[in-house]
C-alpha cells in the first residue's frame, strides 16, 4: 500500500488526467446552457402581415436596382466641388 502511494503517476499522472478529461466534460456542458437559452424568436411571416410589414421576396432587390434608384435620384452633370472654411489653425 505504501508502493502505490509513492507512485508518482498514482499520485500525480491520475488526478491530472482526470482533471483534464472531467473539465473538457463539464465545459461542454456550461458552455451548451447558452445555446439552449438564447432568446431568439423568429417572427412567421403571417403575424408580420398582422402588424402591417410586409416583406419583399429575397430576390428581388439587388445592387444593381439600388444604383440605378440612386442614380435617377442625384444629378452628377451640375455636380460642383464646393470648399468649407478651413478651422482656424490649418493653412492651405
């Protein structure tokens, strides 16, 4: 009994590879409790109608429609570069 006190694996090698084990166990579990309670709700698209939003298909909004709506909203011909006062301090 005394031998397999003064082991040093007995006494050092097990705990250690228990701790190590038992940890990776126990942070799984700590860490899965906050994807279980996360507080997302996601809205079907019957009760957004009941609220009044109505929502678009995915496709048909895209980079190029958005351009096109803000080119026919700005005219860049009459575009002119136009200069602020400088605070006082800066010199050209």
């Amino acid at each position: 009994m005394n031998n397999l006190l003064n082991n040093k694996f007995l006494r050092f090698g097990v705990p250690f590879a228990l701790l190590v084990v038992g940890g990776s166990f126990v942070l799984k579990e700590f860490s899965q409790i906050r994807y279980d309670h996360r507080k997302t709700k996601f809205i079907s698209p019957d009760e957004l109608k009941k609220q009044g939003i109505e929502m678009k298909p995915r496709g048909s909004i895209t980079i190029e429609t958005e351009y096109k709506k803000l080119i026919e909203q700005v005219n860049l011909d009459d575009y002119q570069n136009k200069r602020i006062q400088r605070p006082p301090g800066y010199e050209d």
